[in-house]
C-alpha cells in the first residue's frame, strides 16, 4: 500500500459501503472490504485511510483500508491478510514452514472451495487457510470470527478432510490489529465455529496465530501470539 488518502469515518453502512470525510471537508462513499461486524474498528469520528483505484468501471474509487481504533491501528481490508502471510512465510519468519519452497495462492481444493496459500516442497504439501483478526477487546484478547460464520466452519472442514500422511493442514489467524496480543475462537459469538475448530485441531489441523505490523506506510508479520480455542480468564 503506499499514497493512502486519510478522512474520518461518518458512517458504515449496507456491509460493503462507507462515507468519510476528507480533509479539504468533501464527503465520498468509499468500499469497505469486509464483511464482518467489526465491532470497536467503526466507529464514527474515527481517523480511517483510503486506497484508490484507477479503474474507471468502479463505481466507488476508494477503498476503506486503515482505521486507528481505540486499541491500536487496525487494517479492515480482510484479504490483505492472505498477501501479509504469504509473505511472510517466504521470508522464512514461520517455523516450520521453512521446508515448503514453492507457495500458491488460491489452490481449488475440496467441495468448491479454495485454499488461500498451498506450500510445497520435499516434505510433501502444506493446505493453509488464513483468516484476518481484528476483532480487539481491552486487554488485548484477539477473537475470531467477529459474526456468525458458516463458511469459516465449512473451510475448517475441509482442511482436516485434506490431511493424510504428505498433507499438512494449518489454520492461520492473522492479527491485523495492533492492540492484539493473543487470539482465541470468538464462542460467544459463533459456538458452532468454537465447537468445528476444537474439533478439527484434535483430528491434526494445526493453528498459527501471528500479529502484523499496521502503518499508512506498509502492513508486514512482525511476530507469532499465543493461540488458544477459549480465551483466557
């Protein structure tokens, strides 16, 4: 990301829209690239930074991608988190996937679904599925998901349906909120997904959480944070 334009959020509203104002006092209607509830990274009067594009089919030129929250800075771009990652893993920061040279990135795979990132290498081949957090209470605890998720449950299916003797299967929780310091399965939101994830982790798939770096100037995987399925007391 570089050029990023900043405003501060009006409001969010129909998921995927936004209005903010610049700083020359004009309003726009700008993309938001999520989904999810993202509860504590919309709120009104909140400093936000937009990217642009210079297709000229786009109905909304801008895309929401920053916002500095309460907590800390977060990115609501939640597929950024797919490119953080696989970055990440090439600069060889992951241990244990060092050994997986050659890295894929949207792999069909199981019933119509897609892995985010496919590794290979000697050792055999590395399923990953990466999921952005930005879901930050007080204290620093990650949750995810921030809303009901049944393609979440769908994905952490397919993963352990993929392992055998070669194949690993890794869900990846990436903190993109500066405020997190461990991540955890958001039951109170999604028990379903609490319940599907326990579930998959004792049938072998594998859980890395890591946090990002968040700045106007770049978004890089700086460092990995404890993960457990229920968070701490």
């Amino acid at each position: 990301m570089s050029d990023l334009i900043k405003g501060r959020l009006l409001r969010r509203y129909k998921r995927f829209l936004a209005d903010v104002e610049l700083a020359d006092g004009r309003e726009i209607t700008v993309h938001c690239p999520n989904t999810g509830a993202m509860t504590g990274c919309a709120e009104p009067g909140s400093e936000v930074w937009l990217s642009t594009s210079s297709s000229k089919t786009r109905k909304y030129p801008h895309t929401w991608e920053l916002v500095h929250t309460s907590t800390g800075m977060a990115c609501i771009h939640s597929a950024r988190a797919n490119k953080i990652v696989k970055a990440g893993i090439e600069a060889g920061l992951v241990p244990g996937l060092e050994a997986y040279p050659n890295i894929r990135s949207e792999v069909k795979y199981g019933q119509n679904s897609r892995a985010d990132l496919l590794l290979e290498g000697p050792d055999g081949r590395v399923f990953v599925e990466v999921k952005s957090v930005t879901l930050c209470q007080d204290d620093g605890q990650g949750l995810f998901p921030d809303a009901v998720s049944d393609r979440g449950r769908k994905h952490l299916r397919e993963l352990a349906a993929i392992r055998d003797e070669t194949t690993r299967a890794v869900m990846f929780f990436c903190g993109l909120h500066e405020g997190i310091n461990r991540v955890s399965a958001a039951g109170q939101i999604d028990s379903r997904y609490r319940d599907t994830l326990l579930e998959v982790i004792e049938q072998g798939v594998e859980v890395l959480a890591w946090r990002a770096n968040v700045t106007p100037e770049g978004i890089i995987m700086n460092r990995p944070l404890p993960f457990s399925v229920d968070p701490s007391e």
